[in-house]
C-alpha cells in the first residue's frame, strides 16, 4: 500500500509520517514529518503544520462534519530525547493507543484519553525497539507495527466505548514512526 513510501532507501530524512483518516477513509496524502515538532490542527491559521481543513473530503457524514469542527487547535506532535510527546491543544479530549504506552506483556493495547491541555509520551523508541522480536515472523512482514500511533479526535474506540475500532471514529490519525 503506502507504506511503501517509507521503504525507499536514502529517503530517511523525516522522523515521521502522518495519514489522515475520516473513518475507514484516508483524506489526502501522507504528510512527512521533518520539523522536530508538528501541529496539526482544522483550520487556518491556528500554526504552521498540517491543516486538516485545507483536505478535500468526500465525507458527508454528519457525525464527521461536526468531529472535524471540534478539531480546533488539535493537537502538537514534539520529538523530544526521550521519545515522542503529543500536547492535547483542542476543546475536546483526544484518545492514544501506541505499543509503548503499555506493558509489553499486556494482551490489548489500551486507548488512552488525553483531556485538553494535557500531554502524554505518546512514543518511547527505546522501549519500542524492546518489543522488536527479531525471529517473529509476523513482526519481519510488518516492521511499521511497532512503530505506529494512533490518534481519534473528539471519540474514542476500544473496550470501554461502543466503537471497538479506530476505523469507526470519525476523525482519527495515523503516525507512522521511521525505525531507522
């Protein structure tokens, strides 16, 4: 699929990339990440960054038009020593679900809420690496598995709320971190 973009060698200059999805839909292209921090927000000119808004959707979805709408400010994506941190900066909580946010023997990764002006580690590439398994075959077919990050807006999924997927939110991310 796309993931392909990330497999092209000498192309290893960003950190990340970021795929916008509305539902089980992807809106627009994948956004390749080289600032040491991001934001990415609805609508201008709350930064620089990713401007959801300026994506053309085809999404008539009215629990979509009115999760997009509460975006705002969204959230800032900051590539620190320690791994990478996201900073809730919208109204409305926000909902994380990463490998190295749990234990690495828990059997479900758990979705974890993030209420407005708050920020969580969202990423730790030490730990990360850790839970590479080298002679796992599923794990050598799909090296992006470890290294990706999952965002809703405004709706969470899992085990605690009616949506059991993230590709039931509304308005979700997807970061896809280089593990080079």
């Amino acid at each position: 699929v796309d993931f392909q973009v990330l497999q092209q060698p000498g192309d290893w200059s960003n950190w990340c990339v970021v795929a916008y999805w509305e539902e089980k839909t992807r809106v627009g292209r994948l956004y390749s990440v080289q600032e040491p921090s991001l934001d990415i927000f609805y609508d201008l000119p709350q930064g620089n960054g990713f401007c959801l808004g300026q994506l053309n959707s085809d999404n008539k979805s009215q629990l979509v038009q009115k999760v997009r709408s509460k975006i705002g400010y969204g959230i800032q994506l900051s590539k620190e020593v320690d791994g990478v941190w996201v900073y809730n900066r919208s109204s409305y909580p926000i909902f994380i679900k990463s490998a190295t946010l749990d234990s690495p023997d828990s059997r479900m990764l758990l979705v974890h809420k993030v209420f407005p002006g708050f920020s969580i580690k969202a990423f730790d590439y030490e730990k990360a690496y850790s839970l590479q398994r080298p002679n796992d075959h599923e794990f050598m077919q799909q090296p992006w598995t470890g290294f990706t990050v999952q965002i809703s807006f405004v709706k969470g999924w899992g085990q605690c709320y009616t949506r059991q997927f993230i590709s039931s939110c509304p308005c979700w991310l997807e970061v896809i971190f280089n593990n080079q």
